[in-house]
C-alpha cells in the first residue's frame, strides 16, 4: 500500500462506492500473481495451455458481446463540448458522473477489489506518467501486469508523486447498455463499465497512453501519438530511428517487427523494435524530438499473424502470451486462429466456446479481432534502447494510409509544417481488392482521431507549435502507401519486410545523402533510387508506383476541404494555406 495520502483517499472512496468483499493492492509480486491465475483458472476465466508447447500461456474468451473497443459509448467528458470537438463523443462531466456513480454503486459486491498502482514508461524517466487502475477482474490485472510497469519500484515513486491518472473499471454484469467508457481530462480520470475487452478495460492503454495523456501533452508541450517507433541499423552500426503513424489494417504490427530482406541482412543492416503501438515525444536538451514506448508489452490482433507475414511477432508470442477469442485446439491443447497455417484443428472450440470442426465449419474459428498480450522482452528485435529513460532520438515521421490509386509509394513533405498537413489529411479507403474498387475515403489523421483526448484542431495547432520550437532540428515526415494496386486490382508493391527498401530512402533524405524530385505534392524518389535487386520482373514499373494523378488529387481536395470545415475555427489558418498551396500547385 502506498503512503499517498491523495491515493489513499481515492480508493477509500472507490471502496465506499463499489462495496467489494476485499481489497487487494498489487505491487507485481509474482506470488500474488500466480495465486490470480490459479483462481481464473479455477474460476474458468483463464485455460492454462499447453506448458511445453507453450510455456506460460494461457487462453481467454470474452463475452460475446465485449469483443472490441465501444467506439460508440466512448466519451471525452470536458466542461466546454468545443474542447472535446467533433473526433470525440461529448457529454458534460457533472451528467456522467451521476450516471456513472449509479452504475459504480455497489458494483463490487462480493466480489474482489484489485488496486494496481502502474507506470508508464521507464520507471524514474522523466517521460514517465504514474497510474492507478482499480478493477474487479482479473483478466485486467495479469493484462495490466503485462502491458505496463508494475512492481515496488512503482509504488515507491507513487509515494511521493503529486499527481496520478485515476483509473477506475469494474465488468459489472457486462450490461452492453450500460457500457461506458469516459475521460475526464481536465480531472485526470478514467472510468469504465460493464465490459472487459482489452481496449475498454486495459485503462493505460488508449484511455490512458493517448486520450488523456494527449491532453496532458497538449498542456505541458509534448505529444501523445499513436505510433511505433523503430531503430534501423546500417552496416557502419549507426542506428537511426523512426516514427510511424498507420490507421488499423495498414501493416503497423508488421512495419514495427520488421526482418530486412536477405539482400539488406546480408550487408549487416538490422531493425530494433522499440515500440509497435504509442509513441509519446518530447523536445530533448538537444534540441531534438526524442520518444519512449510507454507501454511495456503488446496487445495485438493474432489473425493473419504467421511465419511468413511476422515470424518476429509469433516468436514473440510462444510464451507468457495471455491469447483472447482465438481456437482452442483440444488435441495438443494449443491455440490456433485463421491465417496460422493451412491445417485447422478438427476437435477444437472456437472464440464463442462452442464445438468447432476447422475442416467442415462454415463460421471463422477465431474472433477477428482476437488479440495477444505479451511482454515487450519477449520479442528477438527488441531495441537495446528500449528501457533508456530518456528514449531514442528521432530522425524521421512516416505516415502511411490504404489507398487503392491517390497515393504515390512513398513521398517527402516539403518541411515540418506542410507534414502537419499531410499526417492532417491521413486517409484510407475502402477497397474491393479483386476489381479495384475504390469505396468511401475515411479519414484518421495522425491515426489519432479515435484517439485524441481533445479537440484535433487544437491538436494540429499543437503540432505546428511543436515544429516551431524545434526549428530546424525538427524529424522529416514522409507518407507511404503500401497498398497501391494495378487495373486488376493487385497490389503493385510486395510489402512486408521488402518495405525495407522505401525506409532506406527515407532514411538517405534525412541524412543527405540522395537527391529527390520536387512535384507537386512534395519531395519524391527518382525512380531508380529505390532499390528492387531481387524483386524479378513480376513487380510494375517503379514509375508506376509513384505516378502522380492530378485529377484525383484534385478530387481529393475537395474532399479535404470538406473534412477540414468539421473543425471550424479550430483549425489553424496554416493547414488551410498549406491546402491552397497544394491545390496552386496541382494547377
């Protein structure tokens, strides 16, 4: 127990609100901890696998109805709705307390209060936020044990810390219509009810690591981003490390943990994973943007994931991996989900808990998003640099989006304003792969706007102010798009570890040592600057891959134009003049 008073009396309140049984405080001894899984055990909320095949993993199913985040009962609750803005669902703080403190009453009952003081970030960096999460299930504490920093340490900066995020979460009765999630900024509090998923109930995740700490960002001159953060080694050993920022579905698990191809491993070049998910970067004493991985595990989407697409990330996950909705294979007592391989279990059950046949089963075994947590030091390209309290300077930001024909493979913004305004406009589409297709172009900028814990106009004023004190120290943004296709519907470039050639170009801009080509929508490679030894001649044209079309980047104007008004006047007059340029420029 810590000797915070603030803390003390913050959880003698929840106590008074919830009525649990018992109260336990967890400080990551690893007794208590197996004691816990014992009991999920027992209790079936935990199956333990397979211990030779699997050492220390285990199997978890969530309600069938609390299987993804719940975008829809998610809420930034601050005292003016124009701070929250138009990314955000908006409800006054004094409204959802009393709702919430109706649904908290006596939500414990009979059950065990776990208090779970957490850091995140290295413990004793000066990057580093302090958490407290208050829950009544397990599930989340052996996550939280997973996912952030938990130990004696912990409760001993804790002690003398004057300010804590207050995280408070119960399952309930997983009454999805009374499911709430909610941020109070400007209080410094997180509370979410009736669900256990990950996303809703892991609270220094998102709600934590992004909504709130990008408010706090916001006030103290830092940010709050989501994304990974990779060091990419040369052959003279020099290290340089990038950011990158991808909507879901767009390679960012796979960028984080990727394997250069043989052709770059054999020249001696490596990639060092330090972070595959949130990024927070401050302004170092040297001037430069420097990031930590906050968080001190992975929580990522299993299908798909195989030896082929991320052997990193399923070397990773082999052992002390909590898996959630995915197969349970009876015969090895094992695990399996769609994209693993080609021989589903015949005797197994799948996500639902019901009996399934791989090979005659109509329905996917594996929820869609069924996920993995596992501990950071699990991984075999986990950065050296990883627990370095002050983080790892940064040379470049890459933002990369799905887009069937609009953007090119890779291009430069034309300095650190005009890449505010491309991570503005940062989109993917909708595309039927098999006809080529173009659907609705949805738009994620930064691939924060589920994310951002206040209003995202304020948030690229925030980043333009950001650019300004870093000057001419600031990283070079860049945009990539792995996903461009042909007149069939292909697509055009390899991807996966083959990605490996664009980031080399990325990183000889930023270190100039190679000319580019200014078009009209920013510095881009001549085609023989990116290097495709090796890839054979089934790949199109390199001229192909970074065409320009003006009359959908015409298009795509309008459509920015559209999206931009739904900020009002919270937008910067700048992204507006960085958007006449473009389209001047276009003309």
């Amino acid at each position: 127990m810590t000797e915070n008073q603030k803390v003390k009396k913050w959880v003698d309140w929840a106590v008074d609100l919830c009525k649990p049984n018992k109260v336990m405080w967890i400080d990551g001894d690893t007794k208590v901890l197996d004691e816990l899984r014992n009991a999920a055990i027992k209790s079936g909320e935990l199956i333990k696998l397979n211990q030779e095949l699997l050492p220390g993993c285990y199997l978890h199913r969530s309600a069938i109805n609390d299987v993804a985040r719940s975008e829809d009962k998610t809420f930034v609750c601050t005292t003016k709705e124009e701070d929250a803005g138009p990314n955000n669902n908006w409800r006054p703080p004094k409204d959802m307390y009393t709702r919430l403190e109706g649904l908290f009453d006596g939500c414990m009952s009979g059950r065990t209060m776990y208090v779970i003081p957490f850091c995140m970030g290295p413990v004793g960096s000066p990057f580093a936020k302090l958490g407290v999460e208050i829950t009544d299930s397990i599930y989340v504490v052996l996550n939280m044990d997973i996912m952030t920093r938990i130990s004696p340490d912990v409760v001993k900066m804790l002690d003398s810390a004057n300010d804590f995020v207050k995280c408070l979460h119960s399952t309930a009765d997983l009454n999805e219509d009374n499911r709430l999630i909610c941020h109070f900024p400007e209080d410094n509090g997180i509370w979410s009810i009736n669900s256990g998923y990950g996303g809703n109930a892991l609270l220094g995740k998102k709600c934590f690591a992004l909504r709130i700490a990008s408010y706090q960002a916001k006030q103290e001159g830092w940010l709050a981003e989501h994304m990974l953060i990779i060091g990419i080694e040369n052959p003279k050993g020099e290290v340089h490390y990038i950011c990158a920022a991808f909507p879901s579905a767009c390679g960012k698990t796979n960028l984080a943990m990727l394997i250069p191809p043989e052709i770059y491993r054999k020249k001696g070049y490596k990639v060092w994973c330090v972070g595959d998910d949130i990024a927070w970067l401050r302004i170092g004493p040297d001037g430069r943007l420097w990031a930590i991985n906050p968080e001190n595990g992975y929580f990522g989407v299993v299908p798909g994931t195989n030896r082929q697409t991320n052997p990193n990330a399923l070397a990773t996950i082999a052992t002390d991996t909590i898996y959630t909705n995915v197969v349970h294979n009876l015969d090895s007592n094992t695990v399996w989900w769609e994209g693993l391989d080609s021989n589903p279990p015949e005797n197994a059950v799948d996500w639902r808990g019901e009996v399934w046949n791989g090979k005659t089963a109509a329905a996917k075994g594996a929820h869609p998003n069924s996920r993995f947590t596992t501990p950071a030091r699990n991984c075999p390209c986990l950065s050296p640099e990883f627990e370095n309290p002050m983080g790892v300077p940064i040379s470049a930001i890459i933002f990369g989006g799905r887009r069937a024909k609009t953007a090119p493979l890779v291009y430069q913004a034309r300095d650190f304003a005009h890449g505010v305004f491309v991570g503005s406009v940062l989109a993917s589409e909708t595309t039927a792969a098999q006809t080529g297709a173009v659907g609705v172009v949805r738009y994620d900028s930064m691939a924060m706007k589920p994310f951002c814990g206040y209003n995202m106009g304020d948030y690229f004023g925030h980043w333009l102010e950001i650019g300004k004190k870093l000057g001419d120290k600031a990283p070079a943004v860049f945009n990539v798009n792995w996903f461009r296709t042909d007149e069939n519907g292909r697509f055009m470039w390899p991807g996966f570890g083959e990605n490996m050639r664009v980031l080399e170009w990325i990183l000889a801009r930023c270190n100039d040592e190679i000319n580019a080509i200014d078009t009209s929508i920013g510095y881009m490679p001549r085609p023989e600057d990116i290097n495709t030894d090796g890839l054979g001649n089934k790949m199109p044209p390199m001229q192909e891959l970074l065409r320009i079309d003006k009359e959908l980047w015409q298009t795509e104007i309008k459509s920015i134009k559209e999206y931009y008004q739904t900020f009002g006047d919270h937008l910067p007059r700048q992204l507006w003049t960085e958007l006449e340029n473009l389209e001047g420029r276009l003309k």
